[in-house]
C-alpha cells in the first residue's frame, strides 16, 4: 500500500493509514492545496473548478470529499460524474472554468485512486506550479469560507458527448471516408468510462462495435494497463468476430493500444506512430515523444520532412516541448496521442478517429498497415524499490560507466546504443525503477534489459 505525491497530484491505495495511503483525510488535504493554490493565482473572486472521474469504485467517495473541500473553500464546482481524462480537459476549455480535477489513477489496478491537477487550459501543472501545491499541503495552512461565502455545487451531464462532438469537427477527422469503410471493431474498455465514450463516438462515425468490459462499474476484468499480456480475451474475440480490428483503453481513456485482425498486437508503440503518420501526410510539421518511445516516430517523422524531439517523461514535458518546437502532433509510447488541433492532452477518443481516417484513406487491413513501419521491438521490465535503495547513485554510476556512449540525463539516464537503446528511470507513479529497451528484434530489447538488470543488482 502507498501514497506517492508529486508535481503531477497525489496517488495512493484506498484505505489504511493516513499519509501512507490515499485515504480521506489525504483527499481532503491535497484537494485544499490545490484549491487554495488556484485561488492565490487569481484576483477574480469567483472561481470554478470541474471535476470529473473515471468508474473506480472509489470514485464517488473521493469525488464527493473533493467537491465539498472545494466549495468549503468558495470555489464553485462543475461535477461532470463518470467521464475521461480529455473530456474533463476539454470540458475546462468549452466552460472557460479555472482549472479542473480529475478524480483517477489511469492504468493502476482497481485499489488507487488519484487527483490529476490542470490548470485554466485544460492541461497538466508544470513542476513549479505542482511544487507549490506539494508546499501548501504539507503546511497545511488553509483558509476556508465562512456560510454567506462557500461555493455554489452544480452536477452536469452530456460532456462526452460534447467532447466526441468536437472530435468529429476536427478537420482531418474524415467521417465520410470512415462511415464507407463499413468498419467493425472489438472494444474493450476495462469496465470503466471508456465504455461510455468510445462506442459513442464509433457509433457517429458509423462503426459496428462490439463490446467488451464496456460496462462502467469500476470492476477491472484483467489488469488495466493495455499491455500484451493483459488482452487475451480481446485478441481472441477480434477473431472470433472477424472484426477490422481491436480497440483497448485504460481507466480513463487517455492511452490507446489496438489489436489486429488476427488478434496480434498492433503495438501501443505505434498508436501514435500511425496517427502521426496520417497528420503528417496531410500537415507538414514536426514530432515529440519521450524518451522511453520508439524511435518509430522519428523514423516517420523524418520520412516526412519534419523533425523529432524526445521529452523527458511525463505529458507535461511532452507538451511543455511540442510547444517550443511547434510540434503538430506528439504523445508518448504508451498510446498517448496529443494533438494540438484538438487539446495539449493525451486523447484516446481523438486517437480513434484519426487512426480511422488513416485506414480508411489508404484501404488496406490494420496488419498491412502495422507492416508498413519501421520494425522496431521494445522490452519494458522493473525493479521493486525498497526505502534503503539510493536509486540516484546507482543511475549515476551506471552514467559514469557508460559515459563513451554520451547518455543523455535529463530524466533518469538514456543510453543510446547504434541499433538499440536503454532509458532506466524511477517512475512518478510508482516504487519501482523503469527499464525500457528498444532493438531490433524482441530477443536483442529482452537481452539489453536483461544486461541492464544485472548491471543495477552488482550495485545494490
């Protein structure tokens, strides 16, 4: 059981012991320094906040404590209820609200939960401002309203559908070429929000879908994290169905992976590499992805006259970097699409429809098309942590070891080998160390990973 603060909001297991796990009292603290944080920003006396969460069964209790700190503080709160990470995100823009909490903890297993922060764009805090909040919380110096002051509470509802709606306006969203493509997909969505959202918008773009863990009660049939290993049961019902292809989601919805035809996987690597592929053949620009994605995307980008930027981990980096290199589409490996025309977020449900266009636009099967990339093969492995483990020293001999191959330190340390590369990183999210290979071939990524372990574990 754990509590992990950070610049990007607080994520823990429900239950326990306060300050070592998510539990009320810590919802109620972090949600305070959040609000009165975004109240020392602004002059305007009337603030909104919206909320929104995914369908984690603890969802509405940490929803409901987070709405109650709020308005205890005068800040006004729009709850949207069971809803996606972008949709929230968007809803911030189209309401013009002054910030927005969404109440999940993304592809952690059914015990988290978490409070992911944004500000009055829409999109994540960059790390000064996150600080600041981590400071306010640990003071604990809060100032409440008094009665004639608390904030006004008002539930909503139809943002998906909002959201969808502007997805579908997106000029290289092609509907029509979509809709005669008479496409039929599997769609699992993990029991949560996805479930809601995604066979929505299939259904406006004339898609046949067929369900699977569609239905939004928090109960996570497999492992949510869109990994290989964790989709048997959908990889098995796109043949069974003879369907185009398979779409799976995380919790809530910012990560895209895809399955092919014959049930193989498409690669939660190459969901962005396809979809900016299509924009980059419409669009001419240029890429980010961080530094634990495939070089895929730089060989795509290239090939398209553009140039590509690796970010350090986390979608704020990512963002805070397509920014400055006016990068037209980026996200990271994981099956984050960010698509600046649309919101600087990841977005599964803009991912969808642009991968659909670009089937749609070339008339070939989701395989040809996962045939026609650079063939790149990714091992992704993790040492637990333990309190006595100095993560920092072991990375920086690792970088004094290695210093001929010019590692690039900006987050953990990135080796990058002629044909392969090694990114080994301490995780935001969770105790663990993160060990990404690229090669090029599964046996090469599995055998530097499997190098790099036995580096790490000499020096423990």
């Amino acid at each position: 059981m754990a509590l992990i603060k950070s610049i990007s909001g607080i994520r823990g297991t429900i239950g326990g012991v306060v300050n070592e796990n998510l539990t009320p009292v810590n919802a109620v603290k972090f949600a305070a320094a959040y609000g009165m944080w975004l109240k020392s920003e602004n002059s305007n006396e009337s603030l909104t906040v919206i909320i929104g969460r995914d369908a984690r069964i603890s969802g509405e209790m940490i929803s409901n404590l987070v709405a109650n700190t709020l308005t205890g503080l005068g800040i006004n709160v729009i709850d949207i209820g069971l809803s996606t990470t972008p949709t929230v995100e968007v809803a911030v823009t189209l309401d013009k609200a002054d910030g927005g909490i969404i109440i999940t903890a993304s592809h952690n297993p059914k015990q988290w939960n978490a409070l992911k922060l944004l500000n009055e764009k829409g999109e994540f805090l960059n790390a000064v401002e996150g600080e600041k909040i981590l400071n306010i919380a640990e003071d604990e110096n809060f100032l409440f309203a008094e009665v004639d002051d608390l904030g006004k509470y008002e539930k909503k509802e139809g943002y998906i559908n909002r959201h969808i709606d502007e997805v579908l306006k997106l000029p290289l969203v092609d509907n029509e070429a979509i809709k005669k493509a008479g496409f039929k997909v599997v769609v699992d969505a993990v029991n949560s929000t996805g479930g809601i959202a995604v066979p929505a918008l299939l259904e406006k773009l004339g898609v046949e879908c067929i369900q699977l863990y569609c239905e939004p009660n928090g109960h996570f049939p497999h492992n949510p994290e869109p990994l290989k290993e964790h989709l048997t049961d959908i990889s098995e019902l796109v043949v069974t169905e003879k369907a185009d292809f398979g779409i799976v989601v995380d919790p809530d919805v910012d990560r895209l992976a895809l399955i092919c035809e014959d049930g193989s996987m498409f690669g939660e690597e190459y969901t962005l590499v396809a979809c900016a592929d299509y924009v980059l053949g419409k669009t001419k620009g240029n890429t980010v992805s961080n530094l634990s994605s495939s070089r895929a995307l730089r060989d795509i980008t290239q090939k398209h006259g553009g140039a590509y930027e690796a970010s350090a981990v986390g979608e704020v980096n990512v963002v805070e970097l397509m920014k400055t290199s006016n990068a037209i589409i980026g996200g990271e490996g994981n099956g984050g699409i960010i698509y600046p025309e649309s919101h600087y977020g990841r977005d599964s449900l803009v991912g969808i429809a642009l991968f659909l266009s670009h089937l749609a636009n070339l008339k070939i099967s989701c395989k040809k098309l996962r045939e026609s990339y650079p063939e790149y093969f990714m091992s992704k492995s993790k040492i637990e942590l333990t309190p006595d483990i100095n993560v920092d020293e072991i990375l920086a001999k690792l970088t004094e070891k290695f210093s001929n191959e010019k590692p690039n330190c900006i987050d953990g340390v990135k080796i990058d080998f002629e044909s392969e590369w090694v990114h080994l990183r301490k995780s935001n999210t969770e105790p663990i160390v993160r060990i990404y290979t690229e090669s090029i071939s599964q046996k090469k990524a599995d055998d530097l990973a499997s190098k790099f372990i036995v580096e790490i574990e000499a020096l423990l």
